[in-house]
C-alpha cells in the first residue's frame, strides 16, 4: 500500500506543478482600453446655409485597427459610441442625397485625451454634410483658340448654361470642371480640375497657363472636358487610399464635349 501511495505522490505532484506554473498573468492579458466618444453632424445646403430639420438620419461608419461600427446620429445630428476601443480612427459621415465625409488620423485614447470630455464623453470635432445640387448644364462647348507655332498661346473656352440658374437673391452658384487627355474624363479620371461660381446662368470660362502649363501640347491630342454641379465653396479631401474626393458634387455630369490640340 505504501509503495501505491507513493507512485500516486509521483504522478499527482507534475500535475499540480504544471498547473501552477501554466496559469500565470501572461495567460490572461488585459483586455484593451475602452472610452466613450461623442460627436455632432450638422446639414447645410449648397449655399452653406443650415438647414437644422435635415441633421436626423445621419450614418457614422468608425473603424480602428481591425475593428469598425455603424451608428446613428439622432435627431439634432448627435451620435454616440460607447465602449469604443482606444485607437486611430476612419469615421465616415453619410446621408442620403449629402455628401460624404471622411476623417483620418483621429486618435482616441484614455491618457491625456486630444478631445475635451464631457458627461464621460470624448467629444469628436463636428462635421458639415452638404445637400448635394441637383445643377445640371445645357449647351456644353469647349474652343480650342491660339496656335504656338505662330506665337500664339493656347487657351480652352468653355461655355454651358446653368439649370436651374443662381437664385434672384444674388448668391453665387458652384460649379467643377474637369480636362481630361483622351476621350473620356471623369471626377476621377482627370489631369486638371477647377472650382468656379457664378450668378448668372450662361457660363463662360477661359483656362490659359493654368491648364496649358500642367499638360504636354501635343498636337493631336484630344482633351476632353466635363462640368459637375458643386457647393458654392470650393471643399476636397484626400481619403485614406490617397484619392482626392470632392463630397459636394451634383449626381449626373454633364455631356462630355472634345477638342484636338492643333
């Protein structure tokens, strides 16, 4: 009996010694830090004018590290994560028939925080989504006039008509031109890009060294050109893969019009 006890010490004692050693704190690591974040979406239209009973239905899209969420911003355009693991974020703004808006870089964190806290809330900067224009253009033409072998400079007159036209009121409607090499251009697809206004409805806009200075004259080349409706202020940002977004343009383009560089 005595010999049975003392093998069942030897098995018993490796088990225990095992377990003890096993169950250390690197086994159970802390889980992550987590904060509360708070935010505020307001609306304007493409004038830049509030508009306070569109600001419900706002959709946050927030992703850090491999973790996203999606919520939604009440009625006054207040939206809220709680738990929300520390981290640099994405946050993307969006509403139907607005346009979206993308943050980068905003670093949230528990230790000496970059945002104010209010009520246990992080408070994120505020955004500005813009109801999109509805623009669109008529009687789009692009001229090519000037010749550099007779010491002449090129110049590309463009023209179109506005509908609907600048309001009676006098404010300044927005619209974007694109110049593109080849036949097809595209609010991606460009080589040049202009914010203009106006409060008239006839468009005229002549592009001299400010186009011509950035492209190659080669003759025969095609450079086609296109016009979105725009806010009346000139916005872009640069999303996280690099492209340059310009949030406030109007659906539908216009026709897309060529000219042939002599």
């Amino acid at each position: 009996m005595g010999i049975f006890k003392n093998i069942l010490l030897l098995i018993v004692m490796p088990v225990q010694a095992f377990l003890l050693t096993s169950c250390n704190d690197d086994d159970f690591p802390e889980p992550p830090a987590t904060t509360n974040i708070e935010g505020r979406v307001f609306t304007q239209n493409e004038f830049g004018q509030p508009l306070y009973d569109e600001r419900s239905g706002v959709s946050v899209y927030l992703e850090t590290g491999f973790r996203n969420f999606n919520v939604m911003g009440n009625n006054t355009g207040v939206y809220r994560l709680s738990n929300a693991p520390t981290g640099t974020y994405i946050m993307r703004y969006s509403k139907n028939n607005f346009g979206t808006v993308e943050k980068n870089g905003l670093r949230v964190i528990t230790t000496n925080p970059r945002f104010e806290i209010i009520d246990g809330f992080q408070q994120i900067p505020s955004v500005t989504l813009t109801k999109l224009p509805t623009t669109s253009f008529n009687s789009v033409q692009a001229v090519l006039n000037g010749n550099p072998e007779q010491g002449t400079p090129l110049t590309l007159s463009i023209s179109a008509t506005m509908v609907p036209p600048p309001p009676p009121t006098g404010q300044a409607k927005g619209y974007r031109i694109f110049v593109g090499i080849g036949n097809s251009v595209t609010r991606q697809n460009y080589i040049f890009q202009k914010h203009v206004t106006s409060t008239v409805e006839d468009l005229e806009d002549v592009l001299e060294e400010e186009l011509f200075g950035s492209i190659p004259n080669t003759p025969g080349s095609v450079l086609s050109v296109v016009l979105y409706g725009d806010a009346n202020f000139d916005e872009s940002y640069e999303n996280q893969t690099g492209q340059i977004i310009f949030p406030n343009l109007s659906v539908e383009p216009s026709a897309v019009v060529s000219v042939i560089i002599p």
